[in-house]
C-alpha cells in the first residue's frame, strides 16, 4: 500500500489548520511535519505548540520528522502534541537502539531517518525493530530542493535489503518528490512519499489527487 505524506513545510502558516483540512478532504493519508533546530540543519521551523494547535484540526496522523540533535530529549512531549509515528535521524542519535526503544515504548511508530550520505549499514541491527525507514532524497534542512538521483539505488538496495530479510518495513522517501518522478520512485521501492512545494505550490486539493492519482491511490 502507497501512502501520501504531504509536509507542512511548503504550507501557508498564516492559516495553517485551514489547509491541513484541505490535505484531509482531498485524500491525504498523513501529515509529514518537518521540526528543524538550528543545529542538526541549518534552518528552524517550528515544534510542540504549532503542533499541539493543529492537532484538532484533522484525524490525519502526524508524521513527525524530527531534524534536532539528540531528539530522545523531547520524545515524550512530541507524544503528548499529537505525534502517531516519529522519525529520529541516525547521524542525530547517540544511541539509536535505546531511543528507538524509547519511541515504541511512548506507543509511537518508529522509523529512522537517514542522510543522503548515510550508508544503510547503520540499519543492520535496529531494522527488525522500525515501522518505516525515511530515505532523505535530498539534504535535509529546506523544501524545494531537486531529487538526488543516486538515492533511487539506495531505495532500490533498501527494499532488497528489507526483503532479503522477510521485513515488510515502509520505505518513506522525502525531498524534491514531484508528479514526474514519483512513479519511478514508487517503482524502485519507496511506499510513502513525502511532497511539500509540489502539493503546496498552487491548487492543494488538485495537487494532492494528481499524486494519489499516480500512486494508484484509491480517491474518494
Ligand atoms: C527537508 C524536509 C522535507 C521538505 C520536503 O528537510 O524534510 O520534508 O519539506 O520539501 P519538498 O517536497 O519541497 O522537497
Ligand atoms: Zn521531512
């Protein structure tokens, strides 16, 4: 099954809940929030009271991607804003297992994000334990940034990897998703996509069923 995650990043923060509910009536399977620190990427945008306010605005889950150092800090109070599933980047952990651990035991669904630069090696030991993998297809830090065409291989080694291995783990790729490369990312393995200018840019609901539309995505 493909999931849609469109990311608030791209979004109108000037009416905000607005448009998280024009992702919802148009189809939209999650919300892709984007928490930035000043530190762990060079841009800051927003944390726990943006999210706590949106959270009454949709039933969507809140996909959130958290690019902050040592993210084990907060995790408890992302689970008390209204996060569902929870991304800590591996090059942010000091020790990934244990906040691993610590995102299921908060009963959130845990996945590791990972640098374009990252190898998969670092999944080795901890992919038995995740809900999802974020495949960063770009560096993270800004929307609007162009595909990194390498990382097609990554996904593709990581969908071999995950398979070799009997997991069914959801593969999450985020940056620079467009309505022209998102079947050739779905086809090399990825299952939920990531889009913030490409479903922000323009008409939300149009852009949203345009991309559930190529995901063979079934639309109400
Ligand atoms: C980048 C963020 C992305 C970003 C994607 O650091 O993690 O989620 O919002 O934006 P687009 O789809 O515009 O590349
Ligand atoms: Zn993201």
């Amino acid at each position: 099954m493909n999931y849609l995650a469109p990311s608030i990043l791209a979004a109108d923060f000037s009416c905000l809940g607005e448009q998280v509910k024009c992702l919802e009536r148009a189809g939209a399977d999650y919300v892709h929030i984007d928490v930035m620190d000043g530190a762990f990427v060079p841009s800051i945008s927003f944390g726990m009271p943006v999210i706590r306010t949106i959270r009454p605005c949709t039933g969507l889950a809140f996909d959130v991607h958290l690019m902050i150092e040592e993210p084990a800090r907060y995790l408890k109070k992302f689970a008390e804003c209204g996060a569902d599933m929870v991304s800590v980047h591996a090059e942010s952990c000091r020790h990934l297992d244990r906040t691993i651990d610590e995102v299921k035991q908060l009963g959130l669904r845990a996945s590791v994000a990972l640098n374009p630069a990252t190898s998969l090696h670092v999944l080795e030991y901890v992919l038995p334990k995740l809900d999802m993998v974020l495949l960063m297809t770009v560096n993270p830090g800004f929307g609007g940034q162009k595909f990194i065409p390498g990382m097609k291989e990554k996904i593709r080694s990581l969908r071999q990897m995950a398979e070799s291995r009997g997991l069914a783990v959801d593969i999450e790729v985020d940056g620079g998703i467009t309505l022209e490369n998102v079947e050739s990312i779905l086809e090399a393995g990825a299952n939920v996509v990531v889009a913030g200018s490409s479903v922000f840019k323009g008409d939300i609901e149009g852009n949203v069923k345009s991309f559930l539309g190529k995901m063979g995505h079934a639309c109400d």
